[in-house]
C-alpha cells in the first residue's frame, strides 16, 4: 500500500451527491429571528435551555460558521443538544452527506440519527434527510468507509479486511517470531506489549524512544529490534491487504497530507460535528484540523473533567487546547445545568473537580433541592464491604428500588471479586461490564477467520486460524496452504490442489467449496453465511467444551448477520463495533429478571442510576498504586473519581476499606496494610459527606454482663505475678 505523491481531484471523486448540494451549501442559513418565534422551529427549540439554545443555534446568519466548542459537563444534557444543533443545520438546508457527525460508537451514532428524525418529524422531506446521514458513525467506522470509497486513489485494494486487536497481536507475534526476537535469550516483549507499544506511537504522535522512555521503561534497550518489527508488521499488513484499528485513522490522516484531497474532503463537508471530544487521541484532532484547517463548520462537545482514556492514547489536551487553535478563537458555550443529580451529590462531586490542576471554569447547579449527603463508610476490611454493599442493596430493594436502579462501580475488575461471592451467597443476580467481548469468544473468532479468510486470501492470521479447523491438519500444513498462495499470482488460487494430508481430501474439498460460496462467488448473501455456520456447527463438540452454549453464539451471529447487505460490511461493521455479549451469559436465565449492575468506572461513563456505590475509595486503589508516575496520571484519576460520583442521582456511597490482607502468606494470615481515604478527598472537602461506619456502634459492640456486677482487680493480679 502506498500514497501517490500527486494525487489529483480527478479519478477520485467517487461521491454520488445531490445535485441541489451546491445551492445548500454552508451560506445558505437561516437566520436567528427563523429560529425563535413564528417559526416551525420555535417548538422544539423551546426545550431547550438558554445554553443549551445557544449551542445549537450557533452561527445563525453567519456565512463563516465560527468553529464551537460546547463544554457539556456531566448529566446536562449533551446528546439532547448536539441533536438540535443537527436539526438546526439540516433544517437551514445544509445537504445531508455534507454534513460529518463523529462519535465514539455506532449506537449513539444511531441514537443521534433517531433523535433528528423525531424532532424534523413535520419536515417536509425530513425522513429522506435524516436517514440520508451517511457520514455519522465513530472515527474508525467512517474512517473505513472512506478508505473503501478512495483506495483506487491511495495504492490500496478496496477489498481489505480489518484485523480487531487480537488478530493485529497475533500477526505482530508472527512476525516477531519469523524476525527472531521470541528466541532471544534475554526477555523480549510479548505480543501484547509490542502492539500497545505501535500503537501508542501511532495514535500520539510521540517518537518511539519517548514512548518507550515514558510508558514502557522496561523496553527501553530493545528500541531497535522494535522498529525493526514494527516496520516488518507494516510490510506484513500491507502484503497481505489487511488493515488494523490504528490503520483506519492513520490511512485518513495520510489521505489529508494530500493538498488536492485535503481540498475535495473541504469541500464536500462543510459541517464536522464531534461527540465526546475529551477522548480523542491527537492523531483524531489532526484528522479534524485538516479537514477543517480553519474551524469553520467544526463543532466538538466533551467534558475535560471526563477525560480518563489515556491508556487508550486520548488525550485531555485537545479539549483544553481547541478555542486556542484558531483566530479567532473558538466560541466556548458551557452547559452547567445538571438534570440528573441531587444537590448534595452535584455540590460534592464539583468540590472534588475544583481542585484539579487545570481545568475550564464551570459549576455544575440542579434544580434538585434535597437529598441525603453522599456518604464516606469506613469497613474493617474488604469482607465487611462486601457484607455492607448488600445489606444496604437488599435495604433499598425492600424499599422499593430495583437492582437495576443500582450500580456498584470500581476502579479495577478484580476489586469486585469478594463483592461477587456475597452476592451468591445471597441470591442476588448481577450482571458485569468490562469483561469478555462476544467477539474475543474463540468459536466466534473461528466463524469469522474463515469470512475474512474467504474475502481476502492473503489474511495470514485468519488463514492460519481457518485452515486448522479441519481434523487433521496442523500447523505445519496451513503454513504451507498460505505460503503457496502468498507465492502466487493475484487472482484465482487453486485451493484444491494444495498439499493436504490425504485422509482430509474429502473434508478439504468441501471445505474448499464453502470458502467459494463465502467470497460471493455462487451464493448470495446471508445465505453463504449461514452456510459457513451450518459447516461450523457439528466441529463444536470437536473443538470446545459446552458446545450447546456456544452454538446459541453462533445461531445469534447468523441473525445478525442477515441485517447486513453483504459480508464485508458486516465484517467491517462487527470489528468496529463488537458487541458486549459473551457465551458465560448463555444458556439458563438470570434468577430474577431484575439484577445488580457491577462496572468499572470506564465502563459506566455515560451511564446513570438512583443509587450508586464506590468501592475501595482508598489510596492505592483509586488513585491506583499503578497511576501515580507523573502529574498528569493522578489528574486522570481524580477524573475518574469524578465520573464514578456523577453517575449518582440519588444516592452516592464511598467505600472505605482500613485494611487490605497482603498476599502470599498463609490461608487466613493476619498481615495487613492499612488504607487512608483518597487523596482526592481531603479534609477541607468531608463537609460535603456524611460519615460513618459499618457495622454500628452499638452493633459492633455487644456486652453481655452487666459490668456495674462485676468485682475484679485485675490489675493487683498482674502485680501479683512478680512478687
């Protein structure tokens, strides 16, 4: 794959848009008195608060469109704006393909499209408009869809496939082992960490010594065996025509260089609008500046105080830092209504942001007078947590709120491992977020090698994967099979005459047959999936333990399936956006159909319930002993801390835990450390918490004699003993 240096505006120009574009372009708006009264408008701009109006009507009657930053802060309403600002645009008759809606997933993509088609509902021609948005999705998705629609222009085949993260760690891992490294005699990185290692070079920006001087210190003297791998996985990819996550964004950011395409791309989206821009990374802003070099038409909205995907690459400098990146600068407009939480949880949680090194200036308020104080609970240890997390979840159950009303949330998975076995000792159901994805399941990930194999020959990873699904053939044979078709010319491979071991001749016939139908050739589309799952089916037994429960993947897979128009877009659209299921919630029902949500704080972001509870608000746990190298790493903690409170309407609980047992001592052994309360809440701010302890006093302390009774000199006694 390569990028011409000359590329030209002729030859690429692959759109099919509407020829009245021209004339509703970005200069044809209304202007602000359309808006407000008399106008069709009016009725559903009146739902709006002043900010919230202000923010999506702005550049009314301004042919330049003033770049704009909305400073959404948590539960004030951000989704609700950044709809109406999408109807607004549409309704001034902005064309609907020029007009790029960016999100961090395809779900809220969907939720922003339903929400413009309800409030343009009366719109003459409003449901062709709305659901003609075809540039909304997240950043990779449409980053996907333009490479496809461009690749004629970039020295790529339209027909690549997209290796999610597991399948980039395994080539990654192929090609360190052909380069030599895995037989080095001191320790080499292991797969993951090379690819956490590429990537985070890719999406920062950062030179890879400062990557691994900052990140990785413990790489640091392989540096040139790693750029040696990283620039044999690139050739490797490009080789076999395949694409990884970091490749959807850096192609688009490369395609940009181009001063001709940079042009097109001006030119044919005149609006950019960008969701959750707080976790961007800095490759994603670069994306957005060049295509829109002067702001104009651009509008990003996100929260600074929210900002907790570092680990991902994003970076809460883009936010800080976006009015200042234009001159003018950007107009800011800061949502500060809260129509989620009471007072005192709002009054807390802004307390605890306010000390924040550096951060906009806004106060979140709510009209929710009331409410109990949220509460710092001091335990004994994490067994005593756990025993008062679900008398107070079993409390409020009786009391008529639901489980799913309540959420416990934590800074690791692993802090809710003794919270998991007390609710199973109480018969409480729950369900946990941040765990296995449906498409990390290995009977899943099979299925798919064999689509993605069929579509592109010289995938290896999925190759490799699909080829040893037959009985009989190993390792050794699917290297083969994959070396002749790497060695052959493009087009047509000869699959039937492959070297397989002969008892499978039968088994690779067929196989053969169905790798045929899944490229389209005979069978149309879903009917060679499912095929491909009628083949996959009877190899469960084979392959994996509890193979009913795995089938009921599969079965759901085929559906899904048969809601795409054909098997790349299918493909493209489940590695960008997998879904959360997996096989362990298959098969036999919950207990109840009501049921506790356990989360990590990532995972909740975005989320809210009556009554939330926080465990291990210690330090050492939050902020983790793991995230405190630098200033910035702590900054992000307290933000995480932050998110976990707002998510909160009614009720907020801290957990804290005054011992933690080390480990590797005996079973039951009594050596501990003890925890002090986060840092992030210092004594200045307790005013704003209520605080006491589990169990109760009078509880804890229980006497059974009447100590008025009791006539002993206890001390004589000791005396006594030295006389």
């Amino acid at each position: 794959m390569h990028f011409p240096s000359d590329i030209a505006g002729n030859g690429c120009d692959h759109r099919d848009r509407d020829p009245t574009s021209a004339s509703r372009g970005p200069g044809n708006v209304m202007s602000e008195a359309s808006l407000t009264d008399g106008s069709p408008a009016a009725d559903w701009l009146s739902a709006l608060n002043p900010a919230q109006r202000e923010a999506a009507t702005h550049g009314a009657g301004d042919t330049r469109h003033r770049p704009l930053l909305i400073i959404a802060g948590a539960g004030t309403g951000k989704t609700k704006t950044l709809a109406h600002r999408v109807a607004v645009l549409l309704d001034r008759g902005v064309a609907p393909d020029s007009l790029m809606l960016l999100t961090f997933s395809r779900r809220a993509a969907d939720e922003m499209k339903r929400r413009v088609g309800r409030l343009l509902a009366n719109r003459p021609g409003a449901e062709r408009a709305t659901a003609a948005l075809p540039w909304s999705g997240t950043f990779h998705g449409v980053g996907a869809q333009l490479l496809r629609e461009y690749a004629g222009c970039i020295g790529i085949d339209p027909a690549f496939t997209i290796h999610d993260r597991e399948d980039s760690a395994d080539l990654i891992n192929l090609v360190r082992h052909e380069q030599g490294l895995s037989a080095r005699q001191r320790r080499f990185p292991q797969k993951a960490t090379c690819l956490a290692i590429y990537s985070s070079v890719v999406n920062t920006g950062r030179a890879l010594a400062d990557v691994l001087q900052q990140s990785f210190p413990w790489c640091r003297e392989w540096e040139a065996e790693l750029r040696q791998l990283f620039l044999a996985y690139v050739e490797a990819k490009q080789g076999q025509q395949v694409l990884d996550y970091d490749d959807l964004l850096l192609y688009w950011a490369r395609m940009l260089d181009a001063p001709a395409l940079a042009a097109e791309f001006g030119e044919r989206f005149s609006h950019v609008l960008v969701d959750e821009y707080q976790d961007t990374n800095r490759l994603q802003a670069d994306i957005l500046l060049a295509l829109r070099p002067d702001g104009s038409g651009l509008t990003v909205v996100g929260d600074d105080a929210q900002s907790i995907y570092a680990f991902r690459g994003a970076t809460v400098r883009n936010i800080l830092d976006f009015a200042s990146r234009f001159e003018p600068q950007a107009e800011r407009i800061a949502l500060e209504r809260n129509y989620r939480s009471t007072a005192p949880i709002l009054s807390a949680a802004n307390a605890v942001i306010a000390l924040s090194g550096e951060a906009f200036e806004k106060s979140l308020w709510t009209e929710r007078e009331g409410g109990r104080l949220p509460a710092l609970i001091s335990v004994r240890d994490e067994a005593d947590q756990a025993g008062c997390i679900v008398e107070q979840i079993l409390v409020r159950r009786e009391a008529g709120m639901r489980l799913k009303d309540q959420a416990v949330l934590f800074r690791a998975s692993h802090h809710s491992a003794r919270l998991e076995i007390e609710l199973g000792r109480h018969n409480i159901p729950f369900v946990k977020y941040g765990g296995l994805r449906f498409l990390e399941a290995a009977h899943v990930k099979d299925v798919l090698a064999v689509l993605r194999w069929a579509q592109n020959l010289r995938d290896r990873v999925a190759g490799f994967r699909a080829i040893q699904l037959l009985a009989g053939i190993g390792p050794r044979t699917a290297a083969t099979v994959l070396d002749n078709l790497a060695s052959s010319p493009a087009g047509p491979c000869l699959l039937r005459e492959q070297p397989v071991p002969a008892h499978t001749g039968d088994a690779w016939h067929g196989f053969v047959e169905l790798v045929d139908a899944c490229r389209g050739e005979d069978t149309p589309w879903p009917a060679a999936f499912d095929r491909l799952c009628d083949w996959y089916l009877p190899l469960l037994e084979r392959l994996y333990p509890e193979p009913m429960m795995r089938e009921a993947d599969i079965r759901h897979l085929a559906a899904l399936a048969a809601t795409y128009p054909d098997g790349q877009r299918f493909l493209t659209e489940l590695t960008l956006d997998p879904p959360e299921a997996t096989s362990a919630e298959a098969g036999a029902g919950p207990i109840d159909e009501d049921f506790l949500v356990l989360s990590t704080i990532h995972s909740a972001k975005g989320q809210e319930w009556r009554a939330v509870t926080l465990l291990n608000a210690v330090d050492g746990c939050l902020p983790s002993d793991l995230a405190t190298g630098s200033a910035a790493d702590i900054e992000e903690e307290r933000r995480l801390l932050y998110v976990a409170m707002t998510r909160a309407r009614d009720e907020l609980d801290l957990m804290l835990p005054q011992r933690f047992y080390v480990t590797h001592q005996a079973t039951h052994g009594d050596r501990h450390v003890y925890a002090g309360r986060t840092r992030f809440i210092p004594n200045r701010l307790l005013r704003h918490f209520e605080q006491r302890s589990w169990p109760p006093l009078e509880q804890s302390v229980r006497s059974h004699a009447d100590p008025r009774k009791i006539a002993l000199d206890l001390a004589a006694g000791m005396r006594d003993m030295w006389r």
